[in-house]
C-alpha cells in the first residue's frame, strides 16, 4: 500500500514553541547512597537510558498532553465514541487484520502485560475526531517487537473485510504514515473502515518508544480527521515524555 504523508499544519508550528516548555516535572523519591568500604569495587559506568528508573505515576500523568496543547477546537473527552463499538467491535478471519482491531477497541498495542501508567482523550468540538493517548512502562525489546508488527500491516493487512458486532460488512484499508523525527523508534499508521451505509472511520495510529516507555495515541472520527493534530500531539508527547525521563533520572 501508499506509504502517506502527515504534515503538521504551518498555523501549529509556533504552538510547539508555547508549550514545549511547559513540559511536566517529576515525582520520585531519591535513592540512599551506597556505604562505602575501602575494598568495594571500582564503580562502574554511568546507567544507559534503557536501564533508566522507571517513571513513577506522577512524572506519567505529567508526560501527557492536554487539550491546552492542541489549542482550538480539542477539549477534554466526554467518553468514548459511539463509533468504537458500532465499527471496531468487528472480526475478521485474517489473524493479524483481527489482532488489529481488537487493539484498536481495547487500546492494548503493547499487550495486556504492558503496564498503563496514564491516559487521557480528548474530543474535537468542531468535527467529532477524537484523540485516546496513553503513557506505556514496557521493556524496549517488546515495544520494539509491537512496533515491528505495526510496520507490517499495510502488507499483511492492506485490505480486508470484516463483520461487525451487528452483523454489517466493513471494508478495511491500513496505510504507513510519516511522523516526526522523535523518540528511539516510532510507527505510523492510518486505518479507514467503510460500511455500506457509506459510513467511512478514519483512524490515525502513532506510536513512539522512548527508552523503555512508550506513547500511543489513535485519532479518529467519522468526519475529518485532523492529521497536523496527529502530527503535532505525537512530537510534543515524544519530546514531552523525554523530558521528564531526564528529569526523573538527574533526581535519583
């Protein structure tokens, strides 16, 4: 399939600059230091970023963006959209197209012994989209592994039909999406869902690893669905998230 371009819209470029700074802070407690022994050993070199603390509950929630960041027209949610159980409540008798929705309706793209460390949604007042974006505490080599998957949907999965809870067809495409050039790895993913009532959910997946924490966001709607938005909440939520891992490990 298309390999399809999300480009963030000019009028967003000075929003990154307002609120990059405003990136949230930490909440760890600091480690006792070792005893010293006049026959310890050599200390060893500084920690890499992978075996960096994990982030606490707190620095998660503050790696999250908010409505303030996406500006006009983004609130914060009032629920989950109806279109989630009328279009991806579905199946379908391709395994990894199947495993594909079923993460899509559950939100677990990094599986259900991924930890969840904060999530937030929100909804666009002018054309329905809606944003669902999550921290994730998850080993490297796994968010690696669902990363990988992702990649290889719009070969595995580029077209398919499936049927949903109420017995209606769907016709399903998935595409590879451009995103910014932020975190370790990263995927993109556009996903389009059409009905025979001419009903077609547009649904854009990012998904950033960041040392051993990820971030995932969906942004999807019946209507228009803002790209530069998908663009824009995944490159400050990276840099966000990166920020305060940094400031989490100088504090321990």
């Amino acid at each position: 399939m298309p390999r399809v371009p999300i480009a963030p819209a000019l009028a967003l470029g000075a929003l990154l600059t307002a609120t990059a700074c405003g990136a949230g802070g930490s909440d760890t407690t600091a480690r006792p230091p070792a005893s010293a022994s006049p026959t310890a050993s050599p200390p060893t070199s500084a920690p890499s970023p992978a075996s960096a603390p994990a982030l606490t509950e707190a620095q998660a929630r503050a790696a999250l963006i908010t409505e303030a960041d996406l500006g006009e027209p983004w609130s914060a949610t009032q629920g989950a959209a109806t279109w989630r159980d009328g279009m991806l409540k579905a199946s379908t008798d391709k395994a990894d197209c199947r495993r594909l929705l079923d993460v899509l309706y559950t939100e677990e793209f990094f599986g259900p012994d991924a930890r969840t460390r904060a999530v937030t949604g929100l909804d666009d007042d002018w054309d329905g989209a809606q944003i669902r974006y999550q921290v994730v505490a998850h080993p490297s080599k796994d968010v690696d592994r669902t990363l990988s998957w992702l990649k290889s949907l719009p070969k595995k999965c580029g077209e398919f039909t499936a049927v949903t809870g109420t017995g209606a067809p769907e016709y399903g495409e998935v595409y590879e999406t451009e995103l910014p050039e932020v975190g370790d790895a990263r995927q993109g993913l556009r996903i389009t869902l059409s009905a025979d009532d001419e009903t077609t959910l547009t649904l854009d997946v990012a998904a950033v690893r960041v040392g051993d924490d990820a971030m995932v966001l969906t942004n999807g709607g019946l209507g228009d669905v803002p790209a530069d938005a998908t663009w824009v909440a995944t490159e400050l939520g990276a840099e966000r998230l990166a920020e305060v891992r940094k400031s989490g490990r100088a504090e321990v």
